[in-house]
C-alpha cells in the first residue's frame, strides 16, 4: 500500500483490518498487559509501555504518510523532542533554528543545558549560517520550518548536506507542515518530528507526539528511548490521531485554501502593518517553500499597525468565529498572541529581533466558510479604525 498516493496512504498506510475479528478500525486496546501461554510464550505484546496494538498501528501510519521506515508515537510533541535529545551525550553540540516552538526553546535551554548540552541558535535562512557554528561537537541540527510564529522557511535539502558532512542527525520538527505538504525524510532529514496534538490529530481533542526516522539503527535507539523512559501515548490517544490522519489531506487543502484568502485579505487591510504568510512571492522563504512543500500551509502571523499590546488584544478579544486560545492545527480557527501565550517564556530582546513583537497575532486558519473568518477579522480589525 506503500506505493500509493498520499491520499491513499493516509487512510490505509501501514493498515489493515483487525485480525481478531474483521473490525476495520483498529480497536482501542485499552489494555496494560497480555496474557502469555507459558513464561515468554505470547504474540508479541507483553505490556502496554512497551507494545500496544493500537499505538502500533498509529505509528504504522505516521512511517507511511512520512515516507520512513519506523513511526514512534510519544505522550505529547515536546516528548517526542525529549527523545531526541537523549540521543546525545553532554559535551555534544546542537545547532537549532532561533525562532523555535516556546516549548522546545524552554526544554533545550532549561531542562538540557544543565546536563551539558550546547545549543546554538541561529536564523537558518543562509545555509553559511549554519556550517560556520559546525564544530567537531555538533552531534544534531534541529529545524523548525515553517518556523512558528514567524514561517521563516529553512532549506531542508541544504541544510542535511551541512549535517550529513558534520556527522550529524538531522532533525525536522514538520508540525506546521505536515507530511501532506512536505517530507523532510525524502530531503535529507533523518527524523521528522510532530507536535500530532495539531495537524494530525487535526480536531484539538488530543495531546501526542511522533518521530519517523528511515534507518533501523536509529528506529532502535528511539524505541529503546520510548520504552526505557516511559513517555507513550495511551490508546484512546492514538485510536484519535489514527482517526484525524485519514483526512489529513482534505482538510490540509482547505485550510490552504482559506489561508491564502485571509492572508490576501488582511494585507490590503489599513489597520493592519505587515502579513506574515509563505505564500506571498515576496516573502523572504516564498522560493524555498516553492521548493520543498506542496502548499503554504494554514497559518498567517500579522502585527496590526501601533504593533502595541493593547490594539493585538483588542483585535483578538472581539473576534467572535476565531477562538483566541494556545495550539493550531484543529479544524476550527484560532487567533493566539505570541509575545504573551506561546512565546512568552522567551526573553523579549530575543523575541522581538526574531520578529515576535507585541503587535503581532497569529492566526490558526480553520476549515469554516472562509466568508464567516473574513467577516469576523473584518469586524475585529474595524475596533482600531
Ligand atoms: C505544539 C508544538 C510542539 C509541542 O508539542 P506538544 O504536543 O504541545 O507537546 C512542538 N513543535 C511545534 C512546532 C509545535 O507547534
């Protein structure tokens, strides 16, 4: 089923029905433990940390609609990020994108750094940038592309060249594209990382994370990880993600679609200074975007025009279709605001040179009529005219 198209694999992709009784959605197999016919006599499952049928057959899916080999899936993204970085010794250096997801900022600098691991940040949009920090200590290069909020984009292809000459893994957090729009296993990375909690998952009713990789020895070392730290997801939780999967591609298009008429729309707006959106030619990633992703994807940042506190939180507060609240992903809209939710344990000096000032608001574009979003952004932004 491998060979199909995406479309295809989203739905079969590493599936198949229940052998025990036909059932074509994999059971929830709400289970800790297995029986076993005599001491090491059983079929492969002894105990749900472990193995879980219904884990597996997620993580089946998410090495098939990656392109990879291996899927693991782990109790959130940033567990999944955790284990990635017990893949690394103190002493070892990492290169990371500078406009990271908050919480794998705050994980590398406040849980990793203390064990000895050295992170260098940096904007990843010259491919120099990156080779000049290399040292025979870079052990992994993280990218972050589309980068959240600000969808600064990173060449994937010219970056693994820098990582594969280092001796280095390279790592692709891939949840705001999405494997529909984009496959870093296929340009050079060697995992890809999703926070599934967003697109995957697709309806913001669940928290879970996933690493596909294409090798067995690493797949090892990440399963070795996974079961030696504990931070699986339940089944409940995979049976969701497994779920949200299926339409990934139909709802990736139509939050495209949308996206690409808000973005136009909120760039002629007067109340509005800049619009954020790879889609727009004369965005500083729009070529390399072009490149390496199918579509632009659902999410537009923009500062309204004071680029103060107060005018975003006005903007945010009287939207009525948009929820303001923290995530992406989900098929409702939602409007957060950086600086002071998802951003806001990182320091502002740091923050507003990547572009994260008060004034800016991200958006979360929905699968609603696009005329409803329209008018409610109409609505909100009318608060500062
Ligand atoms: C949300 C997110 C994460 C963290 O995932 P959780 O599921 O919230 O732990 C990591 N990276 C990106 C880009 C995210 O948006």
């Amino acid at each position: 089923m491998d060979s199909e198209h995406f479309g295809t694999r989203a739905i079969h992709g590493g599936q198949h029905p229940d052998p025990s009784t036909g059932a074509v959605m994999p059971p929830i197999y709400q289970t800790s433990t297995y029986a076993q016919a005599a001491p090491g006599v059983h079929q492969g499952y002894e105990y749900s940390r472990t193995q879980n049928p219904t884990r597996h057959a997620l993580e089946r899916a998410l090495a098939s609609i990656e392109g990879g080999t291996h899927g693991l899936a782990f109790g959130s993204g940033l567990a999944a990020v955790d284990a990635c970085m017990k893949l690394l010794s103190p002493g070892d250096e990492i290169i990371s994108t500078n406009d990271l997801y908050g919480g794998t900022y705050r994980q590398f600098v406040k849980v990793y750094e203390k064990y000895g691991l050295k992170f260098h940040f940096t904007g990843m949009d010259s491919v120099e940038k990156v080779a000049s920090l290399v040292t025979p200590q870079t052990k992994m290069i993280w990218v972050e592309t589309p980068t959240n909020p600000m969808l600064n984009v990173v060449d994937i292809a010219a970056v693994a060249e820098v990582a594969k000459k280092a001796g280095a893994l390279l790592v692709v957090d891939n949840t705001f594209a999405t494997p529909y729009l984009q496959q870093p296993l296929a340009l050079g990375a060697d995992i890809a990382l999703h926070s599934a909690t967003k697109y995957l998952g697709g309806h913001s009713d669940v928290v879970l994370g996933a690493l596909v990789v294409k090798e067995e020895a690493l797949a090892e070392k990440l399963y070795f990880l996974q079961n030696a730290t504990g931070a699986v997801c339940g089944p409940m939780d995979s049976f969701l993600v497994l779920r949200g999967i299926k339409t990934l591609h139909v709802r990736m298009d139509r939050h495209q679609e949308n996206a690409l008429e808000l973005a136009a729309y909120l760039r002629q707006h007067p109340a509005v200074s800049r619009v954020v959106f790879p889609g727009f030619e004369d965005h500083p990633g729009h070529a390399v975007a072009k490149k390496q992703m199918r579509g632009f994807g659902g999410m537009i940042s923009f500062a309204v025009k004071s680029d103060s506190f107060e005018d975003a939180s006005k903007v945010v507060s009287a939207m009525k279709v948009f929820t303001l609240a923290e995530s992406l992903g989900g098929v409702e809209s939602l409007a957060g605001h950086p600086a002071s939710m998802t951003h806001a344990s990182i320091p502002k000096a740091q923050r507003e040179e990547s572009g994260v000032t008060d004034g800016l608001i991200r958006l979360s574009v929905g699968i609603e009529d696009v005329r409803d979003l329209k008018a409610d952004l109409d609505t909100a932004l009318s608060v500062l005219l």
